[in-house]
C-alpha cells in the first residue's frame, strides 16, 4: 500500500471531526485494525479502500496519494461523443454480432443511465455506474490480455491481479446498490414495458431485446 496512504485517511478522519470509534462502526472493522491502518502497520484490502472513499466521499486515487484532488475526476462532457456518434465506431461490417448487440448496449445504456437521474439518489448512481465502469474495464483488459505481449501502458493496476479486483469490485458494487435500497428508502419509479416504451420510444426496442439477449444467456448458463 503506498505510504501515503496511512497519513491521508488519519487527516480525512480528523477533518471530519470523526474518531477512530465512529469511523469503525460506520466500516464494520475494529479499532486496532484502524489504528494499524493509519499507523501503516498494516495494508487493507479492495473493501475497505472502497469503503473508505465513499465514506469520506474522495477518489481512491486521492487515497492512495496518486492525485491531489480529493474529488473523482470526471471527463469534460463537452469532450464526451453524443451516441449518435458513438453509433458511427468503424466495425468491420462482417461482425454483424458486434455490430447489433453495440448499439443495444449503447441505446439500452442511455435508457439506464435517464433512469438514474430520475431515481435522484446519487450514491445509487455511483454505484450503478461504477458497476457498469468496472465490468467494461475488466472485458478490455480480457482483450488486451489475449496477445502476451501487448503493453500494459494504459493501465495502472497489475494485470495479475486486475481480475481479482474486478470480480470482488462487481460483487461490492451490487451489494452496495442493495444497501443503499434497504437503508435509503429510496422512492422508486413507476416502470412497466408500456411506460418505457411511451416514455423512450426509439430506445426502448433496444432496451427490450438487451433483457432477451441477458435471459437467454442466463438460462443457457444456469438452466433456468
């Protein structure tokens, strides 16, 4: 763990007034594995981190002193392509599988992402779109690592261990979305097929066979 690390979450915890006692009933964890923590007697894992950068509401990068910035960077969204243009990424147009099921995921997407923004509770929002984040990162590092001898120079993270915190980071994220749900008591929106195809008319076919590609799959996978 980086040696900034210990000193970062001491000075986090002191800024919010917190003591070592609050701050391990709101982690679950122990005061002496705390004390170890910001002594850096001891490294954490992916959870706490995770858990760490949410209660302090700061960037994992700011944790581990990779950046200055306590807040997430986020791209300009004047720099971000609108999908339509997204739709206009080169395939080759052999790969009619590829070429179908992108723009589901690009229009189902947009569908998810409008749904958010309605439900207004942003942690849920976090972690809806860091789920969606990770699991595109982790087929890309897939990818990258079919070829053994393509660089790494895009990623930061060791390809060992990349997949290992993908999954865990996937199964935090979904349970965290479940926690917020059951502690939040967040209001829900009325949806039904009728409403999101009034209400999305031109992505909801896309929608629609995005969740009878995903039940195919999964009953195919687990017999259902």
């Amino acid at each position: 763990m980086n040696k900034e690390f210990g000193r970062i979450i001491t000075n986090l915890r002191k800024k919010k007034g917190l003591s070592q006692k609050e701050v391990c009933a709101e982690l679950g964890i122990s005061q002496s594995l705390l004390s170890h923590y910001e002594k850096g007697v001891r490294e954490c894992g992916l959870s706490f981190l995770v858990k760490t950068a949410d209660l302090y509401d700061v960037s994992v990068d700011y944790l581990l002193g990779r950046t200055t910035n306590p807040k997430p960077s986020s791209a300009d969204t004047d720099t971000i392509p609108d999908v339509d243009e997204l739709t206009n990424i080169n395939i080759k147009k052999s790969n009619t599988y590829c070429m179908l099921n992108r723009k589901l995921l690009i229009n189902s997407t947009a569908v998810i992402y409008s749904l958010l923004a309605e439900l207004n509770n942003k942690k849920f929002a976090k972690s809806a779109s860091d789920y969606l984040t990770v699991a595109q990162y982790n087929i890309l590092r897939k990818i990258y690592s079919l070829k053994e001898d393509n660089p790494d120079d895009i990623f930061n993270i060791n390809s060992k261990n990349a997949d290992k915190y993908c999954n865990t980071f996937l199964n935090l994220a979904d349970a965290r979305m479940d926690d917020i749900n059951d502690n939040s008591s967040i209001e829900g929106i009325e949806l039904s097929a009728e409403k999101l195809s009034e209400d999305f008319s031109e992505s909801y076919p896309s929608l629609n066979q995005m969740v009878k590609n995903a039940e195919k799959a999964l009953s195919q996978s687990f017999k259902i």
